[in-house]
C-alpha cells in the first residue's frame, strides 16, 4: 500500500512542473544545488574575482594613477620578466622556501612531541593542552611585537638567557645580523604554530583505536615499533593534512615580518609575500606586487591540491 | 542657563535659520595624519567654527596610509579637497596632475607669500616653476648629545664635534661597552628614515640623490661601516627607526644621536642629565653644510569642486603659522617669524641650532618616482653595513637604478 501511494504521488508530481520544482527543492536535487550554489557565490565573489583581478593586473601596466580603471595598458609577460630579473628575486624566493620549510618542521616536530606527550593521561593533561592554544590565539602582530623584545640584540631575553648558560659569549643581533634575521621570524613562526599542529596531530591520535596498540604489545613490540608501525601509518592522512596547512598558513604569514625584520637588513629576511606587499604599497609597483602574488597562487594551488588528495581517504575511510 | 538646555536651543535657533543660509554653506573636506595635538586637527577645526559658509570635514589618516589612501581616492573619484603629505611624495601627485596648481591664487594672496618661505619646504611644493601647494611645517636633523657623558669622558661639553672624524674619534672615547653605552645613535633603516639621515651626508660631501656614487658620497658611507663595524653605534640600527634609536640615547644607552626637533618634549621628559645639541659635523672644516629636510605640505586635490574655498582654508592655516611652535612644537617652514622663548632653556638652545640647520636643510628630489630612488638608496646603505657590498660597488648600483629611473 506504501509503495502504490508513492508511485501515485511521483505521478502526480511528473504531471506539475511546478510542484515537480517545489518538490525538489525540499528534498530533492534542486535542494543540494541551493545548498552548493550559496557558498559557491559567496566564495567566487570574495575569493574568486579578486583573485582573477590580481591574475590579470599581473599582466598589465598598473600605477597609482589608473587603479581605478579595469583597462590598462596589456604588457604581457613583462612584469614577470621584470620581477625574475631583479637581482633581490633569487635570494627572497630562496629565503621563503628556508622559511616554510623550516617552520613546517619547527612547527610540526614540537608540535607532534606535544600531542604524543599529552595522550599520556596523567591529571591536568586537557587543561595544559587548552593553555598551549593561547599561542594560537594571540595576533600575529602581538606576537611580533614580544619577540621583538625577546630577540632585542642590547637588551634581549634571549641573550641574556644563552648568555648566562654559557652558549655565546656576545650577544646575537638576531633583528640585525645577516646570519639570524630570518631565522629571529621563523622562531616566532614555531611559536605561534605549534599549538594549532599539535590540536590537529591530537585529534588525529586519538582516533586511532587502543586495541591495536594492545595487540601489538602482546605480540612483543616495544614503543619504538609501535609508533613506526601503528601510529605513523595511521596518522598518514592527519600528517599530509596538517603539513599541507602549515604550508598555506606559513606563505600567508605577513605580520612576524612586519613587526620583526621588517624583510631587512638588506632583504635577508624578505620572503615573497612580504616583499609583494612592499612593491605593491611602498613602492607603489602594483603590477609587480600582483605579479608576486600569482606566482605564490601557483603554489598555494599545488599544496592545496595535496591537502585535498590527502584528506580524501578520510572522507572514504 | 543649564549649558545643555542653552545647546538645545541654539540647536533648534540654526534649525529654524537653517534653510536661509544653506545654498551658500559648502563642506570642504581635509585629509592629515594629525590628532588633537597636533596643529592641522585644531586649525580645520577653527576654521570650520568661523562664520564663513564653510565647513570643514576633518579626516585623520595614518602616516602608512596617506599615499595609498589619497591615490585610491582620487583614482575614484573621491579624494578630499585638501591633504596634507609628506614633503618628498609631493612631486609624485604635482607632476601627475592630481594637485591643483595654485601660482596664480597665491600671486593674489593678501596671506601666502612665497618670498617667506624656506627655500627647501618651497622647492619640494613647486613642480615645473609652479606651485602646487603650501608647506605646512618643517623640520630637520642635527647631533644631540649627553653633555655629562662627554664630561665624564675627558671630553669638552661645549666643544661638540664639528667634522665627521671628530664625530668618529668621539663616538669611539664615548663608547662604553661594559656600562652598556653605545658612542653614537642613528638610524639606516631600509626606510624612508634611511635615506633621510644619509642624504645630509651625501649632500655635504659633493652628492645628492642623483649623484649617489660621487667620491664623498662613498666615503660616508664607509664612515657609517666603520661606526656599525667597530660597534660605536648598536648593530640594530640597520632595523631601528630614528625614534627608538632617540629613545637608547634618553635612557643613557647612547652618548649622541642624530635625529630632529620632534624629539624635543619627549627628551625634556625622559632624559636625566645635560644634554645639547649641535650642527650635523661636515666632511672636513670648511665643508658645505647640508641637512634633511622633513615635514608635511599642504596640497589642493585638482579635483576639488571648491578650489576658492579651500584656498580659503589654506591661507588660514598659514596665518596661523606663528602658533606652530609655541603650541604644537612643530617648526613653520618660514623665515619671517620669530619664535618666542619657550622658557625651556635647553629646548630653547636647541631651537636655536635646529633653526640654523634648517638654512641648509635640502628637499628631497622632488622626483614623482621618489619611493624608487629612496628605495635603491636604502638598498646601498643595507648591502654595505651588512657588509655584503663594499660602499663603491653598492653605491654604484643604486646610481646605475637611479639613472634608469631619471631617465
């Protein structure tokens, strides 16, 4: 009886085009196409147009005189040409890579180390975890301004530190020093990233099931062969998750370097999303500036594109 | 009458009048980075009050903003009738236009005469042998320097260094390492600041901004590495603006400092001992004397719809030039006032020495490319104090980028 008074209903619903219409979009696939066109529209006009516009400035001839205009001057590849031979670009692109690669491996280490020593339950384990958030928490440009106070050459805390405890015997320019400036931001960076990898490498880790690691003691394996063989292939999907993030996170970090280095001395600290900033709003080369930033999408695409494929055994799983 | 009530009913007197008159009001709008201790705030705003049909729309912007901002706006459409920008960015908007060329309302001017201005704060408002704006205050850089120190060191504290090997010889006796004291204090910041403190230096020596690599030039520049080198002055100042560096030589962590008047109140607050101020020292005895030359013009956007009017404003903040110093602690940019005694003897000596300084004191350009050229300034400063580049070849590059640029 159920069955024929559907088939009566779906054939009255074929007869009306409109109730057929009114129908899907309560339950049907009119519905999912609202619920995906909504954010679909809200993501192409803030992320999608702007980004197209900075894909196109990057091939035009820009100045502060005609940003208002949409048509300029077309120059092709010029601006690429332009940027690729400037002889600062080697040395900035070099330093982001150093850069990402390190806090990556700051962040993620510390933060991993972190997350394995907090599945260890011992009392107050969830409260000292929510404390490390605060690093995550506070604003980039806050952040900053404190390390400029740890990492002060005169004055600093840091020095004062290493010093008393016998590692250096003069005090390290780490703001001014050639050897140390990138590395001064890309300890900030570890500071302020650690805490968000290791909430995610946490969740990760406790969705792996106890029984495993049970049986694997059974059978005799010791902590060390638990963790290469359970938990790092469990954790695959986490890992090329949190990796890919830190990746998009860390090329998008802009205040350290606004508040430590300055990208300076002599661009030894300059990574290419600061110096797009410095072309486009300190000297004004918006068509540079726009350049830097298309080369960078590139990239955020190829990383994105690796956090998509890792995080689709999830969704299967 | 309770003060409010009184409010209330003045409010209710203009909006009863209010339609007679209101053909003939106009808003002008201004745009400047000052606040409410600071002149332009207070001047819109007396302006605005008087009974003349205009009212002013202030709007503070902050010094990051202003060339972005104004550009932004005039791009659209919408810039404000007056700015207030820094000196050296002027050309930048005179030379495109963007500026109303004001030479013949300031020819008809009962208020603004060009003959009382400086000739530096003059030259950076004239493009072209025009003018396109007024300059609203000015400013310059000399050596302040810790009068007890130099005491204390065998040296004589009315007798400051007046060459640059003075200045060397004095910063190396005055440095005291173990009591945390730096010889000297400036600031080579790849900023604007950068080229601001090595122009004066350049300039003095038989260079300038398009002729960078000149022998005098380089050889500044190679005293500036031998200050950095030898640790007379703290490593960080190739990331310290002028204002923290200031701020090393009120605590008593530096014995002198090169910086301008804008530190004068805040070093009578902070600074516990003697301390003077005395002219930038010159290459050698007899050398040119040159400065920096900073502050902010007034500008007319060309695309005011009330050009009169806001002219009108301008000549009363020109008028109002003589309350600069006394009130707001800025210098005006002209030769025909007297500034009163503040009563301060140390910050009236000091005004004295800025006040001279400033007969030398050069613009910087004016260029509508100025950002570039200071850029590759600053770069020569950076490679050669970290040492990555000797001051020749350093110096040499930012020239070969400046040629391409000057065309």
């Amino acid at each position: 009886m159920d069955i024929s008074q559907t088939a009566i209903a779906d054939r009255r619903r074929e007869a009306n085009p409109i109730s057929r219409f009114l129908a899907s979009m309560r339950d049907g696939r009119g519905f999912d196409i609202l619920l995906v066109a909504v954010p679909l529209a809200f993501l192409i006009a803030l992320s999608g147009l702007p980004l197209v516009y900075n894909v196109v400035m990057s091939f035009q001839q820009v100045d502060m005189f005609s940003l208002g205009t949409f048509w300029r001057p077309w120059v092709g590849f010029d601006n690429y040409v332009a940027v690729f031979s400037q002889p600062e670009t080697w040395p900035i692109l070099r330093n982001t890579v150093v850069f990402v690669v390190a806090s990556i491996a700051g962040q993620f280490l510390i933060g991993f180390a972190l997350a394995l020593f907090f599945t260890m339950d011992f009392p107050g384990a969830g409260y000292i975890r929510g404390l490390f958030l605060v690093s995550w928490v506070m604003p980039g440009l806050v952040v900053g301004a404190i390390f400029n106070w740890i990492l002060a050459g005169d004055f600093g805390v840091l020095n004062y530190v290493l010093k008393s405890i016998g590692l250096i015997s003069e005090n390290i320019f780490w703001r001014s020093d050639i050897a140390f400036s990138l590395w001064a931001v890309i300890i900030a960076n570890v500071w302020l990233g650690t805490a968000f990898n290791m909430i995610l490498l946490a969740v990760g880790l406790a969705s792996i099931p106890k029984d495993l690691y049970e049986a694997a003691a059974l059978d005799g394996a010791n902590a060390w062969q638990r963790f290469w063989t359970i938990t790092l292939p469990m954790m695959r999907a986490t890992i090329g998750a949190v990796v890919s993030l830190g990746l998009i996170f860390t090329l998008q970090q802009f205040d350290l370097f606004a508040s430590i280095t300055s990208g300076g001395p002599n661009n030894s600290s300059n990574v290419a999303q600061y110096w797009a900033w410095e072309l486009s709003f300190r000297q004004y080369d918006f068509a540079r500036g726009a350049t830097i930033s298309t080369v960078m999408i590139l990239v955020v695409m190829i990383a994105a594109t690796i956090y998509v494929r890792s995080t689709r055994h999830e969704v299967r799983g | 009458m309770d003060k409010r009530l009184f409010g209330a009913l003045l409010l209710g007197a203009t909006m009863l009048a209010g339609p007679a008159f209101a053909q003939e009001n106009v808003t002008i709008t201004v745009w400047s980075l000052d606040d409410e201790n600071q002149p332009a705030l207070n001047l819109a705003r007396e302006f605005s009050e008087m009974d003349n049909g205009i009212t002013v729309e202030y709007r503070q912007i902050q010094f990051d903003d202003v060339v972005s901002e104004s550009m932004r706006a005039f791009a659209t459409g919408q810039a404000p009738d007056i700015i207030a920008v820094d000196n050296p960015e002027h050309a930048l908007f005179a030379s495109r236009g963007a500026f109303l060329d004001i030479t013949d309302m300031v020819a008809q001017s009962e208020v603004i005469d060009p003959d009382n201005y400086y000739p530096g704060p003059l030259n950076s408002v004239t493009w072209d042998g025009r003018l396109y704006g007024v300059p609203k205050a000015t400013n310059t850089i000399a050596l302040y320097y810790n009068k007890d120190m130099f005491e204390a060191k065998g040296l004589d504290p009315n007798d400051p260094p007046e060459t640059w090997d003075e200045l060397v010889d004095a910063a190396r006796t005055l440095n005291d390492p173990a009591a945390n004291v730096y010889g000297l204090a400036f600031s080579a910041k790849a900023n604007e600041e950068g080229t601001f403190q090595f122009l004066p230096w350049a300039q003095m020596a038989g260079g300038g901004y398009d002729n960078i690599n000149t022998e005098g030039a380089v050889e500044a520049l190679e005293i500036w590495k031998t200050i950095i080198d030898e640790k007379l002055a703290s490593p960080d100042t190739l990331t310290r603006g002028q204002w923290d560096s200031t701020g090393t030589f009120n605590s008593g962590n530096a014995a002198m400092v090169i910086s301008g008047p804008w530190e004068l109140n805040r070093m009578l607050e902070e600074a516990k001992f003697d301390w003077g101020v005395a002219l930038l020292p010159v290459p050698e005895e007899g050398a040119p004397r040159s400065s920096a030359m900073g502050d902010f013009n007034w500008a007319i956007f060309s695309t005011s719809e009330h050009p009169e009017e806001a002219f009108q404003a301008l000549e009363y903040f020109a008028s109002q030039d003589h309350r600069l110093f006394p009130e707001w602690g800025q210098l005006p940019a002209r030769s025909d006032i007297e500034l009163p005694e503040t009563g301060e003897p140390l910050k009236d000596a000091a005004l004295k020495v800025f006040l001279e300084q400033l007969q030398y004191a050069q613009p910087r350009g004016p260029h509508p490319e100025w950002p570039k050229i200071s850029k590759a300034i600053q770069d020569a400063i950076q490679a050669t104090l970290t040492g990555q580049m000797s001051a020749q070849d350093a110096l040499d590059n930012a020239q070969a980028t400046i040629d391409g640029i000057l065309g």
